[in-house]
C-alpha cells in the first residue's frame, strides 16, 4: 500500500482575471482578455478564470445589439482565440462568453484547454434585464473531467443559490470556477466585505470545493460593478483576494485541487455529502407538487 502522505500532489496556480470589458467594443475586449491571459500564464497560472460576458460587455440597450455581440461556441472567433492561447501555453480557462445558437442567445462561459474545448455551461438563472436578451440555460450543471482536477463552473446569480454549489459538488467537482459581473447590493455595510465574497466562502466551506470568482470593474452605461475577484480554499477561507473594487487586477492562489476530496472529513463521524439526510429533504428539493412549494 503506497504512502499518500509523503506523497507529492500537483499544485495548481489559479488566476482570476479581473478586467473592465467595453460593452459593444468585442476586438477590444478579447484582445484585452489575451493580454491578460498572457500575463497570467507568464505568472505561472494553469488555471485562468474570467468575468461574466467578458467579450461582449454586459449592459445591452436592445435585443438587436445583444444578438450583434454573441456568437457561436465553439466556432466563433471569441472561442477560437481562447483555444489558440490555451494551446499554446497549456493552460485551462474559464470565461464568459454572449452565445448564440439558432435564434437564441445564453449567458454561457466556455471552458477550453491544451487539448481544444472541452464544455460549456449556459446561465441558469438569470438576473434582471438579461430576461429580456437570453434564455435560461438547458445544459444543467456539468462538470469536466481534466487533467488537473474536476473543474464545475456556473454564473454570478446562479451562486446565490446552494443548489448551484451542492450540485457541482455532488458531482466530483474539485473547483467551481465562477465569472461574474457582481453589482452592489442593497443595504451593503461599506466596511465589510461584498456580500458575494460572504457567499463564495460560505459555499466553499459548506461544500467542501475551492471556489474562484472573477469579476469585473468599472461602471457600464451607469451600472457600476463592485470588483472583489476571489479565490476560496475547501475550508471556506480566502487563499485569495478579495481584489480591488475599482481596478483591473489579477489575483493567484497556488492550490492542491485533490484536497478538496481529501480532507472533505471534518472529524470522524461528519462528511457533510455523506451526513446528507435526503430522506427529508424531499419537499425542499422540488418533488413535492402540491401548491404552495414553489
């Protein structure tokens, strides 16, 4: 039986990749996105998360400009640039992305690597305006199998729900990668950190997976974003960030993605996948079809 603790695990340099997209501006902001990603891998970063419709921008007057904007995936330029650079630096990115399919559009972020693309997860839940441009995402919550670790990702508002976490984690997931476009929220002491971040480190904690949030800055068409990219261990604590709330910024945390697996065991009678009492939980996880458990 060999000894797994002396023995040497791969350690992942996570970046997450805060940066001001121009909305309408989609040369710029990619171009911009591969500079960064560039910076990131001469860093030393493997892994490499971006904001939420970072090729694009986020704040669309029309329907018309949103369809302009998106394209397919993974056939579309946007993707093409970021599997030429995953490519050529042997890297694995996360970032969000406009895309179009038939005559729909989804709040989708790509995940690509060495090896060329490898899945997509589209938007489930969908927050303010984007009602109006982007339908709700139909590919459910996958998770990819990598060489470097099982990696889960879904968008901003989707992590305002447990089920988004839990379902990740309930499928091997060993990081959650997250682009988003976090705004302020109402009643936000100032003195303490963006609720997101509170939310990042809970679900890290109470999941058990490494958490990596990268947001975006600036203020678009007078809707400002709040910033504070983050990166969470399995223990629930900041590895880290949180980043500037104002500025373009990438943060680096240099992580054992298996420990997220390892250590889930917080002593010997509590594993909370295992402690899970699902025979209860039936009503609350939507089964139940009688009025009123909606």
């Amino acid at each position: 039986m060999p000894n797994t603790k002396s023995r040497k695990e791969s350690v992942v340099r996570v970046a997450c990749l805060q940066m001001e997209p121009v909305v309408g501006e989609k040369d710029r902001n990619v171009k911009h996105s591969l500079e960064m990603i560039n910076r990131a891998a001469d860093n030393g970063a493997k892994l490499l998360v971006l904001p939420e419709l970072c090729n694009s921008g986020y704040v669309f007057t029309s329907r018309e400009e949103a369809f302009s904007l998106a394209e397919a995936v993974p056939n579309g330029p946007t993707t093409e640039a970021w599997i030429k650079v995953a490519r050529e630096r042997g890297l694995y990115i996360v970032a969000g992305i406009a895309e179009r399919e038939d005559d729909s559009l989804y709040n989708s972020s790509v995940v690509v690597g060495p090896e060329g693309y490898i899945g997509t997860f589209r938007k489930v839940h969908l927050w303010n305006e984007e009602n109006l441009y982007f339908e709700p995402g139909n590919l459910g919550y996958p998770v990819f199998n990598t060489p470097i670790g099982r990696i889960g990702t879904f968008i901003c508002y989707d992590g305002w729900f447990p089920e988004s976490y839990r379902l990740c984690a309930l499928q091997g997931a060993d990081i959650i990668c997250i682009p988003t476009n976090w705004v302020p929220i109402p009643g936000q002491d100032p003195k303490r950190e963006a609720m997101a971040n509170i939310l990042v480190m809970g679900s890290a904690h109470s999941n058990s997976v490494f958490v990596a949030a990268a947001d975006r800055v600036g203020t678009e068409r007078g809707q400002p974003f709040v910033g504070q990219s983050l990166i969470a261990s399995y223990t629930g604590w900041p590895v880290a960030g949180p980043a500037s709330d104002k500025d373009e910024e990438i943060i680096y945390a240099d992580v054992t993605l298996a420990d997220a697996r390892r250590k889930r065991n917080w002593n010997e009678y509590n594993q909370f996948l295992r402690a899970r009492r699902s025979d209860v939980y039936d009503e609350m996880l939507g089964s139940h079809t009688e009025p009123g458990w909606y």
